[in-house]
C-alpha cells in the first residue's frame, strides 16, 4: 500500500512503528487527498481484507501537525 499511497497527489510522507506498536501515521496535504485516498478501488480491496484477515480493532485519526520540531545529540555535537 505504501508504494500506491506514494503515487498519489497529496501524500506527503509516512511513519511507521508497525512492528513495535502496530501504528502506521500516512500525512497528506489536505483533507480532499486524505478522502481520495480512503476511496480508492485498491485501498478499499486491503481495507477489507485487512477487516476480515488481520485486525480485530483498528482506530483512524485525522490530524493536522501544527508544528514539528527535533532533538539529535549527534547534530547538536557537530554544530559545537
């Protein structure tokens, strides 16, 4: 799904801790993208799938990032 997700307009990026804690974060540049994507034929087909094959619970949250900062050890080591 990922390298379909990617072919699509809007997809800006994704973040994965799937086998850690099962999450996978998909961020889009609007609201019309994230519902193009939700609709389309072969997402549909693995949602499905997903539904009867895979999770017994799953949760979608739509959010907007308002702001996105870091921290690095390493970068912070190289700048001194």
């Amino acid at each position: 799904m990922l390298q379909l997700a990617q072919q699509q307009q809007g997809f800006l990026g994704v973040d994965s801790a799937r086998n850690q804690i099962g999450i996978t974060v998909s961020y889009w540049q609007s609201l019309e993208d994230i519902q193009n994507w939700k609709q389309h034929s072969e997402h549909l087909t693995v949602q499905e799938r997903g539904k009867q094959d895979w999770y017994r619970t799953y949760k979608v949250r739509i959010c907007r990032v308002e702001k996105e900062y870091d921290f690095s050890r390493e970068k912070q080591n190289k700048q001194t």
